[in-house]
C-alpha cells in the first residue's frame, strides 16, 4: 500500500505532486503556504473507502468541511453548482485507479 504509513504532511505533498497544488474540488490554488491544504478521502472512510494514497486528494479546508461523508460525484455536482471548477476528469481517474487498486488488493467494501 503505497504511502500507508507515511505521516499526514508527506502524504498531503505526495496528493500534490500527483494532482497539483490546488484543491481538488473548488481549485483554489494553495500558493505560497499549505496551512489551508488538508487530506480529504474519495470515498469516506466512513463509507468504506480505504486509508490509502490512491484514496487521498489535497483539498482546502473549506471544502474538506463542506463536503463532509457526501459521495465523490455528489459533491462534484454540486461544486459545479455552486460554481467551482472541479476536473471531472481527473475525479474520474482517481476513482478508476482507486477501482484498481481496491480489485489488486482486495479486503475493502465498494461504494457506490
């Protein structure tokens, strides 16, 4: 499990040299200071979603908080609402390589 067992810090830098230095729902780059920057999961933990990299996205405090347990496409759906500039893409890339790795590793629930 790649990262599994890094500290918070190193995993927050490994989601942003994979997916860039802003946040992954609302784009607000994080600049000069990562003091606004968080993990956020996918697939909540609370949902069955697994505590690996594949898993994790930087996201802004904000909408780390926002978003709470809501499912990966409802709140694409509603950053788009609200306005935001959130890649559908990418989201979609991440969740077919979280996908993978849940099928190569197995032992985790599959949300939809």
């Amino acid at each position: 499990m790649p990262g599994a067992h890094l500290p918070r810090p190193q995993r927050l830098a490994l989601a942003i040299a994979r997916d860039g230095a802003r946040c992954f729902w609302c784009a607000h780059p994080f600049e000069h200071s990562l003091a606004n920057a968080s993990i956020d999961h996918l697939v909540p933990k609370l949902k069955g979603g697994p505590a690996w990299t594949e898993n994790e996205v930087a996201a802004c405090r904000t909408c780390n908080a926002k978003r709470g347990h809501l499912s990966p496409g409802l709140w694409l759906a509603e950053c788009i609402q609200r306005g935001r500039a959130p890649s559908r893409e990418l989201l979609v890339q991440r969740l077919l390589l979280l996908h993978a790795a849940i099928n190569e590793r197995g032992g985790q629930r599959r949300v939809e």
